[in-house]
C-alpha cells in the first residue's frame, strides 16, 4: 500500500455482522484502519429509546460520531430491511462531506442501480468484498481511484457501469479471522458468532443464494468451507480473548458434510467445549448426525421448515424435503436432548387457512422448542415471484424499494391461529387442540407484531424451563446496554 493510510468507518443498524467484521480484519491486513459504528435498534424498549433520541438530537449526534476522526471512506453493508435506513443517512452525509462513500452486502450487489440512486453513494462493491474494498482503500489512500478495478460498481455520466467481477476466494483458510474489537462491548457479549463456509447448497426459489450462484459462474467453486482446523484454531484464540459462554455458527446448513462434522465434533469437544446452536436443513439431520451435533454440546438446532403442505414446499418454495424428513429430524433432535427452533414462512402463494390449522396443530404435537413465524418476503429476481398472482404488481414495488411483503390473503383469522402457537409455550397440548377444535381461536386478539410478541412469550417461558436451551434466550442482545452506548458515546 502507498499512502497514508485510511479509515474506514462501517455505519450499520442491525447487530453484528460477520461480514463487516471479515472486512475489517482484511483492512487491518493491509494496513488500514477500521471502525464500526451502529445505531442500535429496540424491541422491548421501543418508545423510551425514541423518546430519548428525539429529546437527546440523537441523529444530529449518530452524524457528528460518523464524520469525527477524519475517515477516508464510509461503508455501509445492506440487505433489504436496513436498505432505507442506510440509504436515507447516506444521501444526508453526501450533503455534509466529500468523503466517498461505497455500499456493499446481498441488497447492494443484486440491486446496485437503486442503491446508487437512493443513497447517492459514491461505488457499490459487488459480492465478495475482502479484495474489492481493499483496493479501494489503497487507490483512496493514493489519491485516486481505478474505476476499472474489479467488483467495482458506479454511475459514469447517468450510466450504470458494472465491472467484472474477480474470482471467488478459493481457500477460506487464507482470510484473517474476523475482527470482533471493533464491535461495541453490547454487541459481543457473551454469544460468539463463526462461520464455517461460505455458499448454500439449496435453490429455494425464495432466497438469494441462487442468485449470488449466478454471479459468479465462471468466478470459481461457489460452495467453499473452512478446515477444521482453521475454525477450531479462530474458536480458541476467542475463547481466551473474550468472555464468550456459547458460540452461533452460521451457516446455512451446519451439518451436511457428515466427514466433516465428524472430524469437527471431536476437536470441538475437547479444545473448545462449549454450548453451541447452529442452523441447518431436515435432510441433513440424518444418519448420526444428531449424536455428533450432541456430542460437541450443541443446546439449539434451528432448521427451516417454511411449509408444511409437501406440494407448496416442493413446487412453490422448492424444497425436496418430505414431511417424512421434516418429522424425522425433529424426532432425532428432541430424542438427543438438542433444542429445536423451527422457521415457518406464512402468507405463501395457495396458503389457504386449512394450512396454517395444519401447522399449528403440528407444532402442538411435536413441541419443538421455538416456532418462528415470518411474512413472505420477495426478493429481486427469485422465482418465487412468478409463482404469485400478483406478478407485476410485486415486481414493480421490489423496483422501487427493493423487497415486497406478501399480501395472500393476509386476514385477521391467520394472525389469530399463530396465537396458538404462543400458547403453545405456556399452556399442555390439550388447551391448544380445544381452542382448534372449536375454533376460540378467532377470539383470540392479532399481535401487531407477532415476532415481537413470540419473542417475549419465549422469553418468559424459557424462565419456568430447565432446558438448556434457554441459555440462548434474553432481551434482545441486551436493551440496557444499548442505551447507554446511544447516549454515552
């Protein structure tokens, strides 16, 4: 690197972000600084916080913190529900400074023309961003920038320029590991965040992945993981650094390289040895995969479920797993002791009200450890959106603000059936069958917030369980300390 080096300033809304933490550890490589700077969000403190902000100018206060210190450069990181947020602040910075901006993140590189129109920002990096933003960061530090740098993305004279985009990193074993010192103390408290691979191998017509897939075709082995060594070797560094009590990988699917695991299992347990919770697939909980998730200590295993009528799982949402599967794998994970969270999606396209009564009746059944319940969301160019009736209509509201939420038939008997699934937390199978059978349920009131209210119910529930899953549970990466770091800073 020539020149004095820069700093980049990361400004984020949501709670850690692996991916910033990768770019920061990448820039400090090269001899850059990093910095992370958050604007905390609220779940159970919602209306004091935003009394406090307005009586305390907390915005005017959030934009001096951003432009003190002197950065060479902003980055924001977006996926659709921080997309306004970031934007909004962006365009306001850009009237305030000179200093570039450059967006990245899954929102950006799959909509790069609407965040450079929303945010006014300087260059979108598109996918993998270690190199990218490396780069970037020596030509500002030299003065001047190569608009011809690869994953570079701009606007030159009203048109959008895309440039070719450079090869995938092949060993992930040659990135530093993550940069957790430059999260706020709230935000890394107790919960150690790792990610052992990079790529999914499903094609839910739904999510991203494929997309991403789809970019870099000729750009290298899309599916790369970590070696086990490499992991276990950042777990123990951390282990002795931070005052960490259970680790979250987050893969998309933990558990579907059974060698792997195998290998894994064994030096997990004896080197690192703590509680963990990972995500994965109903498929991939098969053979002795519950025994080696139990054998390194694993308390929670969040799979995704998202329909349980077969046909919309496999025709709409493209997901081979048989409801014979889905059962299986909670059967396997409950007979090991692992907590289970099951993700459900709702308002799907067909969803009738007869398959959300099926769901709930399900969960009652089997009395998984968590239900978690979510809108559709439509994303830019998933295949999901020309199986709605509302094609058009939802592509045109994706164009201008990046996602659309479903609207199937979203009526207040579907909200009222997800409050059984709440009551399913505190009160025995036979309440919630009765409510079912004869239909209290639509007496029940409709959560404003149904994601909201299944969290605190959680929450409180978890405190009369000895289940140790309950070690994941508490109040939203603490409330308190969120405040304080809003108002002392």
């Amino acid at each position: 690197m020539k020149g004095t080096p820069v700093r980049v300033k990361f400004v984020h809304s949501e709670l850690q972000s692996l991916g910033i933490e990768y770019l920061a550890a990448a820039l400090k490589a090269r001899g850059h600084g990093a910095e992370f700077i958050v604007d905390p969000s609220f779940s159970f403190l919602r209306l004091p916080a935003l009394l406090a902000q307005r009586i305390l100018n907390h915005k005017k206060k959030f934009i001096q913190r951003i432009l003190s210190g002197n950065p060479g450069l902003l980055a924001f990181s977006v996926t659709a529900f921080n997309l306004d947020w970031a934007c909004s602040l962006s365009a306001e910075l850009k009237q305030l400074t000179s200093v570039p901006v450059v967006f990245g993140g899954i929102q950006a590189s799959l909509m790069p023309e609407l965040v450079l129109r929303k945010s006014r920002a300087d260059y979108i990096i598109l996918g993998e961003g270690e190199g990218a933003l490396c780069d970037l960061a020596d030509a500002v530090a030299q003065g001047r920038v190569d608009l011809r740098m690869k994953n570079l993305c701009y606007y030159k004279d009203g048109t959008l320029v895309k440039n070719p985009m450079r090869d995938l990193v092949e060993n992930l074993d040659t990135l530093p590991y993550p940069d957790k010192d430059i999260l706020p103390q709230w935000l890394n408290k107790g919960l150690y965040r790792v990610i052992t691979g990079r790529g999914c191998t499903g094609r839910c017509s739904y999510c991203c992945s494929a997309l991403q897939r789809r970019m870099y075709e000729k750009g290298g082995r899309f599916i790369r993981r970590r070696s086990v060594n490499n992991v276990i070797t950042e777990l123990k560094i951390a282990k002795g650094k931070y005052a960490m009590s259970k680790i979250f990988f987050e893969d998309d699917i933990f558990a579907d390289d059974l060698q792997w695991l195998r290998e894994f299992q064994t030096r997990y347990k004896a080197e690192v040895g703590l509680p963990c919770l990972v995500h994965t697939t109903p498929a991939s909980i098969r053979g002795d995969a519950a025994d080696l998730l139990k054998e390194m200590m694993c308390a929670q295993v969040e799979i995704g479920i998202q329909s349980l009528n077969e046909m919309t799982r496999k025709h709409i949402l493209h997901r081979d797993e048989t409801t014979e599967q889905v059962t299986a794998a909670i059967t396997l994970l409950k007979k090991s002791g692992i907590g289970c969270i099951c993700d459900n999606i709702i308002d799907l396209p067909g969803e009738t009200v007869d398959d959300l009564i099926k769901m709930v009746e399900f969960y009652n059944r089997f009395r998984v450890g968590k239900v978690e319940v979510t809108s559709l969301c439509y994303f830019h160019g998933t295949p999901i959106v020309e199986s709605s009736p509302d094609a058009a209509a939802i592509r045109k509201e994706i164009d201008q603000k990046g996602y659309a939420l479903s609207a199937c038939d979203s009526n207040d008997e579907k909200r009222k059936l997800l409050m059984l699934i709440v009551l399913g937390y505190i009160f025995p199978k036979s309440v919630v069958s009765f409510f079912i059978r004869k239909k209290l349920y639509r007496l029940l009131p409709a959560a404003a917030n149904f994601g909201h209210f299944n969290e605190a119910v959680y929450y409180l529930s978890s405190l009369f369980k000895t289940h140790r899953a309950r070690n994941f549970t508490g109040f939203r990466a603490d409330e308190f300390y969120k405040l304080q770091y809003l108002f002392c800073h």
